[in-house]
C-alpha cells in the first residue's frame, strides 16, 4: 500500500446531481470462471476510457466495484476480536491481523480506487444501528457524514437501519434535526448524499417501496443497475415498533421484478445488494470458497436465494451474517456467478471487477473476478476522517469516558455460552430483584451482545477500566430490562425454541443468569438438543406448573429472534434500559483492587 492517504479525484455531490452518477461492478479475488478476460477488455489504466461518450473505444470495459457491509457504525477501530481477522498462510496455518477503523477504511478504499475511473462503492446495509456510543449517541450522524466523506454510491438497507423506525431511516436518508435531541451542532444534519435502496420494504397503506427499488450508474455509455433488499425475515429481529406500518417481501421475487423493469429500461448490467448471507466453511477472510472438498463452499440463506434469482442479475453483493466470503453459486441456468461478503465493522472491503460489453450492454460474468481485503492499521490515516472523529469525540467525551466498573482481563462474547453472556444475565437478574424480589432468573439473546468488554485501555482511562463508551458498545439497543411471568413448561419451551422452528438451522443460544443450568446436545436434532431433564434452577427440576419470573430485555420479550413463547409472557413490567442494569451491576459488584473476572460460562453442558 501506497505511503501516503491522498484522496482520489473529488466527485460531484448531492441530491439532483449526485443521484445521475452511479456505479457497478463487484469484487475480486477468484475468478468466477478459468476463462481469461475477453480479448479486447481494457486491463490497466492506459486502457481506460478519458473522455467522450463511448466513441473510439474498444468493445470491453472494465468497472471496479468496491464494497462493504454491517458497518455498524464502528468509526474508531472496533475492539478486542470485533477488530481482528484471520488470514490463512500458504503453509495452512492461520495469523490475526488488526483490521478496521474509518480513518484506515478511507485510505484503503482511496489507493484502490486510484487509476479506475469507472468505479463505484456500494455497501450490503447494516451501515447504522448497534453503533458504537461516538456514533450510537448522536443517531448514527457521525457515520452518515463519514460515509458521505467516503464516497460511498449506494447501498442496501439491513434490518438494523429500522431500529428507530422507518421516520428515523427517512430522516438519515434527507437530513434533518432530531425529533427528540435536536441538532447537535450549529449546522442542521444534511443526510446521506446516496442512496438507500429498499425494493422489498413496503408501506402498508399505500404498497409501495419505502425508499427507491433500484438505482442506475451511468458513465460514458456504461449503465449498471443496483437493486436493494434487506432479508424478508427482519420484523422477525426488530423490535415491532421500528417495522410498524412496513411489509417486508420476499428477497428473490423481489429483485427479479425489478430487474425485469431495470431490463425494460435498457439497463442489462445488474448487480443485486442483499442484507441477507451465508456461513462459508472456513472463518479466514481469504478462504477459497470455491476449492473442492467435503465441508468446503458456503451454507446458509445466501445459497438458495442466489439459487433462485434470475441470470439477468450479474452478482450478488451480500451481509448480514458478518462472515467474509468471496463464492460463486450457480444461477437458475446453471451459470456460476460472484457472490460476496466484507466480514463487518469496516474490517474488510471487497474488490470486484465486472467487464461491461458496450456491444450488448450486459456483464462478460465468465470474466468477473473479486477478492476480500484487509482494512489494515498499517496504512497512514486519512486526514478528513481523523477530524470528523475528533469532533464528534469531543461532544461524546463528557459522557463516555466515565468509569462505571472494573474488569480484570478480557471478557468475551465468543462461545455457546460466554463469559460476557454470562454477566449481562447476571446483571439483568440482579436488577429483576430490585424491581421484584420474586424474580427467578434472567435470559440474554446473544445478538444483543455487540463487542467484547477488554482489559486494555481504549484511551486515558487505564487498563481494566471500563467506561460508559465501552458499556454501550456492548449493548447500544437502549432496550428496556422487562419482568414476565412464565409457566414451568414455558420457560422449557423457550429453551427448546433456541434450536427449533426459525432458530434449528441456526441456534440461537440464550445466555442464562446463575442459577440456571441444563445439557445441550449436539448430537441430537431439534427441540431434543436441548435436554429436558436436565433443566435445573438452582439445583431443583423444573416445575411445569409453577410459576417463574423471568427478566430479559424488551426485545426478547416481545417474541424477538423466534422466541416466540417469550412474548406470551405475563404480569409484564418494564423497566429501566439495558445498559443502565448493566452499569449499576459493574458499578456495584466491582472495584479498582477487586475487578470482575471472566466467568468459567459452564452453566451449559455441551455434548458434541
């Protein structure tokens, strides 16, 4: 990489302008097929197109597409193992790399697009939502600034973007102060200069898409199509006040709809953007998803959506599950064609080529090529990004370098059971009693944990401190600690439902608070992986006709993430935020000389 972060040729801003500027392409690093490039495709910078409007210029052109995905709001280098990559050696072995942070992002993303003047950024949503507090704290502004610093074209939206609601999404996209906070500074909030894509969201009323389908980059006589969706399931992992009013249609039917229109209109050249993704069989950022082998390729919802969705769609830009892959999955008429995902929190980006044909207007795909790279810290930062995080860091400061607890070494998230899982249960069980002494226990959905808790200091605090910042990272919901009632075969049932119905293809195991023990087996299928008779409180079997208070956060007890027999809980009582219950806990169960330690997280036995 290039020693130095010089910007590459400044383009056109906003709204009327902008949104006449587009661009395509996808990523590279495997070719989708052995085939070499055409012949007469341009390869380097000499052959590029300098001007004019595609006269007396060869029949090929290549166009870079640069992409990322679940950005997350992470401007600063994400922490502990939510900042680190694996990277497989030639010899097999693997190595960690330190990746991610806005500042390196821009650079990287800069150098490459250096010598590409057809090139676009595009993003696989999740750019906002579960965002750190220097982003979290002010709405996501800072990372729709960062982004518009970026340059990015275009993206998809992905479940997190409704966490506030639709008038909140809408507000990102145009601009405008806070309903409730206001304007943070002495400048109103300008939005977002590109543009959110929702073909699959509609408006319940009225039966149409919420933001635009679809979006075309044209370019000296090249037309690329982007198509935007988030995965049909997401009021299934939104809280149901953020998708009320919305339908979420299905992925596949959607973008082929729109590429028939897209078709209709002269635009042959498509590329689809989808929060949805798979789980490739190796966690290597540079895995060869294509090599053969049993336990090889990529597994999960991607696999038959791209299955499904028409060959008019040249390739697939993917997110969701915060995995890295570069695959290629055959269409309806048996072609391999390009699907890609960036790992997350801006750790990675992908690069992918996409040869135009000027004489049919359609992608050359046995040509396309794409690979992941590693946003690495090593690389100077980008002046602009270290600015805008300074200034938003001096508004945040007041708030978040505040200590609220101590920890004696890193506690993680990683795991069936983790040791930071353990102690958010924990926490929300402690505050349950404060609210009702009756209380039972606590249960956590793992996806409402969103960083690491690390021993190391991230700035003056010192090590072992954590601060408010650091707290709110973990949990950035602002999800309120709710107390239900539960029968003893309810609360059997919600265990069950971690490895059954929605959650059997992919488990979502609860994180449980002391007290709360039982098997989980592997070995078996379904519902039976978890082992009935083995489900003890505090020693004793569970009764399936006694009554359990049970705490959890609001989302999970609205039936979120396919618990569904949470939210048939009753005798409801809301209470204070997540994080606040998370503080309190650090706050009085921690000290300077006596810090937490990391849990064992043996509260469920494993068979495997």
């Amino acid at each position: 990489m290039p020693a130095t972060a010089q910007s590459h040729q400044p383009r056109r801003r906003r709204r009327t302008s902008r949104l006449l500027v587009a661009a395509a392409t996808v990523v590279t690093a495997g070719a989708l097929a052995a085939a070499a490039l055409p012949a007469s495709a341009s390869t380097g910078a000499d052959a590029r197109d300098h001007g004019g409007h595609g006269k007396g210029h060869g029949r090929y052109q290549d166009v870079q597409l640069l992409s990322f995905n679940d950005l997350h709001g992470n401007l600063e280098p994400p922490a502990g193992s939510s900042g680190r990559v694996t990277e497989v050696q030639p010899d097999g072995t693997t190595k960690t790399i330190d990746a991610g942070g806005i500042e390196y992002l821009a650079t990287h993303l800069r150098e490459a697009r250096k010598g590409n003047r057809y090139s676009i950024t595009a993003a696989g949503g999740d750019m906002v939502g579960a965002s750190p507090l220097l982003s979290g704290l002010f709405h996501d502004e800072p990372t729709i600034e960062a982004l518009n610093k970026l340059d990015l074209d275009v993206t998809s939206v992905g479940n997190h973007e409704f966490d506030e609601g639709a008038r909140e999404l809408a507000r990102l996209q145009n601009g405008g102060c806070h309903p409730t906070d206001g304007c943070y500074t002495d400048k109103e909030f300008e939005g977002a200069d590109f543009p959110y894509l929702a073909a699959n969201v509609l408006d319940e009323k009225t039966g149409k898409p919420l933001l635009k389908p679809y979006w075309v980059w044209k370019q000296r006589g090249v037309k690329v199509g982007f198509i935007g969706v988030t995965l049909e399931g997401t009021p299934n992992i939104v809280s149901a006040e953020g998708v009320k009013g919305l339908q979420f249609k299905d992925e596949v039917e959607t973008i082929n709809k729109y590429a028939k229109e897209l078709q209709r209109q002269g635009v042959k050249s498509i590329v689809a953007l989808i929060h949805e993704g798979g789980f490739p069989a190796s966690s290597s950022y540079n895995y060869d998803c294509d090599s053969p082998g049993a336990g090889d390729g990529i597994s999960g919802p991607i696999v038959d959506i791209a299955k499904n969705i028409t060959p008019q769609v040249d390739a697939l830009v993917t997110g969701h599950t915060h995995n890295a892959y570069v695959c290629t999955i055959p269409d309806p008429a048996g072609n391999p064609r390009m699907v890609t995902s960036a790992s997350s929190f801006g750790r990675l980006y992908t690069d992918t080529t996409l040869t135009y044909d000027r004489a049919t207007g359609d992608i050359a795909r046995t040509s396309v090529k794409s690979a992941n790279h590693v946003v690495t810290r090593d690389v100077p930062k980008a002046p602009d990004m270290t600015r805008l995080i300074d200034r938003w860091s001096t508004l945040a400061a007041p708030i978040g370098n505040r200590p609220i607890g101590y920890v004696s070494a890193d506690i993680d998230r990683n795991g069936t059971e983790s040791p930071l899982g353990d102690l958010i249960a924990d926490a929300q069980f402690a505050y349950g009693k404060t609210q009702d002494p009756e209380t039972d226990l606590a249960l956590m959905n793992p996806g409402g944990i969103r960083a690491p808790l690390t021993y190391a200091a991230s700035g003056a605090e010192g090590d072992g401190v954590v601060t408010y910042a650091e707290g709110f990272t973990v949990q950035p919901f602002a999800n309120t600690v709710n107390l239900k009632d539960y029968t003893g075969a309810q609360l059997v049932q919600v265990l069950k439902e971690q490895v059954s119905g929605p959650n059997e293809a992919s488990p979502k195991i609860l994180q449980i608070s002391s007290g709360l023990t039982y098997t989980l087996d592997l070995t078996k299928s379904g519902a039976d992986r978890v082992v009935t008779d083995s489900i003890r409180l505090n020693g004793a079997p569970i009764d399936p006709t006694a009554t359990y208070r049970v705490a959890s956060n609001s989302f999970l007890a609205g039936g979120g993430d396919g618990f569904t027999t949470l939210g048939e809980g009753t005798n409801e009582l809301v209470g204070a935020d997540d994080l606040a219950a998370f503080e309190q806990y650090l706050t009085a169960n921690s000290s300077a000389t006596d810090p937490i330690a990391p849990s064992a997280a043996d509260r469920i036995t494993v068979v495997q």
